[in-house]
C-alpha cells in the first residue's frame, strides 16, 4: 500500500513512546529497533523496551512505546532488519 492521500508525522511522548501515521509497512521490529515503510520512505525507529502498541495498516497508524533512542529515514527501499540496525554501536 502506497497511498499517496495518506500523510506521515510522527509525535514523540518525552522518550517513552512515538505515534506514528503514514505507515505502509512494518518490515521488521524487536525490542532494540522498528523498520517502517512510510508514504515518505523508510523510517527506523531505534531505543530500548520497544513494544508496538498500535498497528494498523489500513489507516496506517503505529504507535510504538519504549525508550526511544533514535529516529531515522533512508532513501533507499531496503528496510531489512540487518540492513537498518547491523551497524548500530551495542
């Protein structure tokens, strides 16, 4: 799904947590990291604890809480799980 009418913002809550709109996909996701597909790219969403709270697809909304420590969008469309988190520092 690719529906160009949908729109993406994200709005974080002091760390804790991130709502997220304009999601097409959820390509992969641990307690470390979730890589997304959005309308506007891929996205990464790395931190600690992360439990997805929230998925849906259809009205593209995800929201994901845990501690969240980074916030990244790629240009490219390779979003797998080694690709987006394999070169992150433990």
């Amino acid at each position: 799904m690719n529906d160009t009418s949908m729109t993406h913002s994200f709005a974080s809550r002091s760390r804790d947590g991130i709502n997220i709109s304009g999601v097409s996909d959820v390509v992969s996701f641990d307690e470390s990291g979730v890589a997304l597909e959005t309308v506007c790219g891929s996205m990464a969403v790395e931190g600690e604890g992360l439990h997805i709270t929230v998925l849906n697809i259809t009205e593209g909304k995800v929201e994901i809480e845990g501690k969240i420590n980074g916030l990244y969008y790629f240009e490219n469309k390779s979003t797998t799980k080694k690709g987006l988190f394999s070169k992150r520092a433990d």
